[in-house]
C-alpha cells in the first residue's frame, strides 16, 4: 500500500475501527504502513481512545445487569457482565508472570477463566466441581488476554460454563467448567 495522505488515512482509520474496533496500533500502522506513534497521532486527533478504553466503552454500552464494582475477586479486569448469562474480562499479562521458561505461567490463565466463572454465575459462593482445561498456546508477556464466560446450561444449583481466553483474535485457552453454588456457614 502505498502512502496516504493525512485525511485519506484518518478516514480509513474511522472506518477499520467502526467495523473492527479491537484492533490493536501494531495492527493499524502495519494495514496503513505507518509508524506506531503515526496511528496514535492520528487516534488523539480525531478524538479516538487507546484499545483498552474501547473495549471497556464498548462493554459498558452493552451492559445489563449488576454494577461491576461488586466484582473485585475477579482475575484482571470485568468489563461486561450479565449475571447467570456470560462475562468479559482482560488480563495485561506482564514479565512477573512468566515462568523458568519465558512464558506466562498457566495458573494465571486458569485463575483468569475460573474467577469469571464464579462471577457469571451471580451467586455468593461456589466452587468448581468438575473443570475440563486446555491451554492451546504459549503466551508472552505484555499481552491482552481477552477471556469470555458464557453459561451454556443449568441445573439446579449447577452452572454449565464454557470460557475461552484469546490473545487477539488467537483462543490461547479454554475451560469448561461445572460449578456448583455454596452455602456460606457462618
């Protein structure tokens, strides 16, 4: 592709980003073969926010539910929840979670797909009774894992939930998971 000028460009920018909006700015400056700090320009020009700001905007518009600040036991950030249906939380995985051999240690990913889990059943206890995993890739340090809990099935007091975790639009991790709710004994 070759150059385009300024305008051209910020327009194809809007466009990419109204039909694609996780796209990262690696991502853009490679389509539009522009520098990194180029897509950022262009982001604060036209009044765009960062990835994570996008998907926290998005996920607040699509909301219904509880509030989310309930939600601190959760594995990264929540930002989307519909209790008893599915959620939505990112985890900015970092070099203290690497392990001896320069991946991100599995327990965080399970942590990750397990405490959303909980969260999306709505309830004020439970445990994992039975839990199905598969980690599918290696993961790298400063990554946005993008986990999703939906519940497929319920009976009684167990939940059905299947989560998956991606690292863009790669599934990085995947877990199904029978939980079941619990009393709290005081």
């Amino acid at each position: 592709m070759s150059r385009l000028k300024k305008q051209e460009r910020q327009q194809l920018l809007i466009e990419k980003l109204n039909t694609v909006p996780f796209v990262t700015d690696e991502e853009l400056a490679s389509t539009f073969n522009v520098s990194v700090p180029t897509i950022r320009l262009d982001r604060l020009e036209l009044g765009i926010p960062e990835l994570r700001e996008r998907i926290k905007a998005m996920a607040q518009e699509h909301t219904v539910g509880s509030t989310l600040s309930n939600h601190a036991e959760v594995v990264g950030d929540l930002v989307d929840l519909i209790e008893g249906e599915q959620g939505l939380s990112i985890l900015r995985t970092t070099d203290s979670m690497l392990d001896q051999s320069g991946y991100i240690d599995p327990q965080y990913l399970f942590a990750q797909a397990n405490s959303l889990a909980k969260v999306v059943m709505g309830v004020p206890s439970a445990v994992a009774g039975v839990g199905n995993i598969k980690q599918k890739t290696l993961v790298k340090a400063n990554c946005n894992l993008v986990a999703k809990a939906e519940v497929v099935r319920r009976r009684g007091a167990k939940y059905f939930i299947w989560v998956t975790i991606k690292n863009r639009v790669k599934e990085v991790f995947r877990a199904k998971f029978i939980m079941e709710s619990v009393e709290i004994k005081v």
